[in-house]
C-alpha cells in the first residue's frame, strides 16, 4: 500500500441505463488478503476492495450483468 488511508472509488451507472455514476468512499480496514493486498471497505463493510495498480478491484463479484471489476480511484487526504 502506498500510504494512502482512503480512496473514492467511482461506480459506473447500469449499462444502457444512462444513470449517473455512484461514487463509495472507501477507508483502510486494516485487514489483508491471502496475498498480502490491503482490504478498503465502505462505511457500512458491504463494499470491499482491494486497490491494485491505481484502480479498485471488488473482492465480491459486482451484482449484474456488466458490472466493472476494474473502477476508477482518486486519493483523498
């Protein structure tokens, strides 16, 4: 990990339904993965990845049919 405790992770809309994108403000919980990656969940713990080479990778398969595995992330302080 590179230092960084919290990150917005941006959720596209459902595919062909035009919506606005979601965005999640995932924090650090201090547990890893088998493979050693840091674990970032949201504030109620449903949504969690891990981060992986500037983008959010979901530990849980998205629900829905061509939903992202790969999402867009910016830093926050």
């Amino acid at each position: 990990m590179d230092g960084t405790w919290r990150y917005a992770v941006t959720l596209p809309g459902p595919p062909g339904g035009h919506g606005p994108p979601q965005v999640l403000i995932v924090h650090a919980t201090g547990e890893l993965t088998a493979a050693g990656a840091a674990v970032f969940a949201d504030g109620a713990g449903t949504f969690r990845v891990v981060i992986e080479g500037g983008a959010a990778r979901p530990l849980a398969a998205p629900p829905g049919p061509g939903r992202h595995m790969c999402l867009h992330i910016v830093p926050l302080p």
